[in-house]
C-alpha cells in the first residue's frame, strides 16, 4: 500500500517524475528544514530517502523523515547494505546524492574520502557509481571561512561536486533556502537544457507613478507570471536577468534582479542592459504603468474634505518600443492585458501591438476573467506570433504557464 504521505506527489509540477533522491542529513540545526525540502522535492515527483549521521538524530527525529518521504529511512549500516542499495552501480541507483545540510565536518570528510557515518559512505558509494552529488553547507560563518574548509569545499567542485549556498547572514553561513535547493535540482535533473547560456532579459511586476511623495499610483500586478518565467528560463540554463517593479512576490534568489520602482527607473535599467549585455530574448510581462503626473506634487497634498483636485497626467515610456531599436535580433515578446473583451478582440488588440512594436510574439490575457492575471495564481494566455497564428494555453498555473510559454519561444528562436 502507499504511504499517505506520497499524495502530494507532483502538486507543484512533474519536473523530477521519475528521479530518486537521496537526501543526506547531518548534525546542523538547519536539519529542521529537511521535511520542507524533501516535501517539495515530492510535489514535483521525486521519490525521496533520507539518510542520518547520528548526529542528525540529535536535532530530528528520524520518524518525522519517515513521514515527510513515506520511505524507510536510513540511520544505520546493517547487512542490507543501505549506502549500495541506494547509491551503488546498478540499474536503480538513486539520480542524485543531496547532503542538506552539509556541516564543515562532513564536507572535509567527504573531501578526504573517510567514511564513518552512513552519509559518509552513501557519499562515498555515489563517487564510485558515478551519481551526481550537491552538497548545501550551514554553520557558523567563522567555521565556513576555514581555510582548509575552502581548500576542501574546491578540491570537491574540482570532481563535479555541485555546491548550493549557503547565505551569509547574521556571522553564519546559513543554509539555501528550500526553493533555491529545489530550483538548483530541477535545473540538474529535471528541466530541459534547450536555453543554455542563452541571455534572457524578463522584465515583472507593476511599476508606480508619485502624485506626491506619499500617494502613488498603480495596479494590481503581483508580478507572480514574469517571476516564473525567469525562474522557469534559469531552470532551463539561461542566464537570466530580472527587472522587477513593485511585485508582492519574491523573486527567485537564483537569478540576477534589478529592482525597479517607476516606469522611467525600468526604462532606464532596460535600455542600460540591452546596451550593456547581447540579450537573445527579452520577455516584457511586467505592468508599467501607461501614465505619470505631468508636475508630480514636491510636498503632500494636503487633505480637504471639500476640495476637489485635478492631475494632469502625460504619457510613460514605451520600454518595448526601444527593444529592436537598439539590438534588432533581440527576440521580443510582449505581454498585453485587457479587461472585459472577447477572444477576438482580445487577440486583435494584441496582434495590432505585436506589429507597432515589431514584436516576435505577444501574450495577451484577459485580467477581467475569473482566476487570470493580476492577483491570482493561475492564468490563460493567448500567444500570437507574427503571422497572427494563435496558441491558446487554457486556465492553468502560472508556472506551468511559464512553461509552455518557453516551449513556444525555444521552437521559434532563430
């Protein structure tokens, strides 16, 4: 029968369907974020096994891995031979040896080929069957700036040792945050390749425009459907930069963000990358705004319950009209919302825009459904290219959106 704990398989996606994971834990009290981790390894269809040093079993208890995998865990080495089973050559071997966290004793032991704890000699047996391994160090940061520990952390890189983090914070050396790691396994293991080294510019989010120094305006974009599509891209090993207005999201920690607050200021750091750097592709989904105050206000408005006040507004910036200005072959695609239309409307004001901005595909949504665009975490997209063919990617995540977007930008890059 199925442990009850494997129901969330894939409820976050299927990039690692099918791919094993061996998560080594060790004696850091980051070990209290290993259920998280090997939780969200599942959602996206890993199978998962843990395995304890015995000093791990002084921070958890190796139950609450046995619930989070639904798997047997691994606490010591009997005549089943757990390190062979899991991490030897043969034909179902495990996809990857994840040890998370990692302390600085375990990385030099590791370094120095001493197996003396059953992660140790997992470790140990993955070298030899040629498993890929990643190491997520966490300790004190005094201990992770060892010089010996670097030599270690180097000679390991040097074989293929993939190392996650840490996060230097508050004088220690702070575990990765959990969708860093995962995000670092998809990119291994579970998403294609098709945009390796492939420069991708995203811009995302809404942008502001001060009617005085406390009042802004804006809209209603949480900038969610432009971070998954760098997230997406970085997992598919683009080197992705992200210029990001004011979302209510976090951008993902794996790729490069430019933060910006107004439309002049993402203007701005639009033109100086496309400028700076040879883009391929640059992805506008960000909200910025399409009007500023003409003579934004020096002090606050003053309050009156009688008083009316008038603003005059002007015209923002087209960022995606300067895109082929400046590079040509840059491969552009806009993102167009409306509110209230039809389908045919809606894919007619898209393409119409496609053409003024000399665009090579446009992702038009319709932000007045249920469920689509700003706000919500599921979108449906129309995506039009330049001879006006259509792709209708129903009401779904807007991750697996990102996704299918990708697709269709990969068959059509030159």
């Amino acid at each position: 029968m199925t442990h009850p704990s494997k129901d969330i398989k894939e409820s976050l996606g299927t990039e690692l369907r099918g791919k094993v994971i061996v998560l080594c834990i060790t004696g850091s009290v980051a070990a209290v974020q290993c259920p998280e981790i090997a939780r969200k390894l599942m959602r996206h269809g890993a199978e998962v096994y843990a395995v304890f040093s015995d000093a791990a079993q002084t921070i958890i208890h190796p139950y609450l891995m046995e619930w989070s995998t639904g798997n047997p865990v691994v606490t010591e080495l009997t005549g089943k031979i757990e390190h062979v089973a899991l991490a030897g050559n043969h034909s179902y071997k495990a996809d990857l040896v994840l040890v998370a966290p990692a302390t600085a004793n375990t990385i030099s032991k590791i370094a120095m080929a001493i197996d003396d704890t059953p992660v140790t000699s997992t470790v140990t047996t993955a070298f030899g069957a040629g498993v890929p391994i990643m190491i997520v160090p966490a300790m004190h940061a005094s201990m992770y700036n060892h010089p010996i520990l670097k030599e270690n952390i180097q000679k390991l890189e040097s074989i293929d040792v993939e190392f996650v983090g840490p996060r230097l914070e508050e004088g220690k050396a702070k575990i990765a945050t959990p969708d860093e790691i995962i995000h670092s396994i998809i990119r291994k293991l579970g998403a294609k390749q098709d945009l390796a080294k492939v420069k991708v510019l995203v811009t995302a989010g809404p942008t502001i425009e001060y009617l005085d120094p406390v009042r802004i305006l804006t809209n209603r974009s949480s900038g969610r459907m432009g971070v998954e599509i760098a997230r997406a891209a970085w997992n598919r090993g683009a080197d992705v930069t992200l210029v990001f207005g004011r979302g209510s999201v976090p951008p993902p920690d794996e790729v490069s963000v430019i933060h910006a607050e107004t439309g002049q200021e993402m203007y701005d750091s639009v033109v100086s990358e496309l400028k700076s750097k040879e883009y391929r592709v640059v992805i506008a989904a960000a909200a910025v705004a399409d009007w500023t105050p003409k003579t934004p206000k020096r002090e606050k408005v003053a309050t009156r319950k009688t008083a009316t006040l008038s603003i005059q507004l002007r015209p923002t910036k087209k960022i995606v009209d300067k895109v082929k200005e400046i590079r040509q072959e840059t491969f552009l695609v806009l993102f167009k919302a409306e509110h209230g239309v039809s389908n045919d409307e809606l894919i007619d004001r898209a393409y119409q825009r496609l053409q003024t901005a000399n665009a090579d595909l446009i992702v038009a949504n319709d932000v007045g459904r249920p469920e689509v665009g700003f706000e919500a975490l599921t979108n449906e997209l129309f995506i039009i290219d330049k001879e006006k063919n259509v792709v209708h990617i129903q009401l779904t995540s807007k991750q697996e959106a990102a996704q299918r977007l990708l697709d269709i930008i990969v068959s059509k890059l030159p």
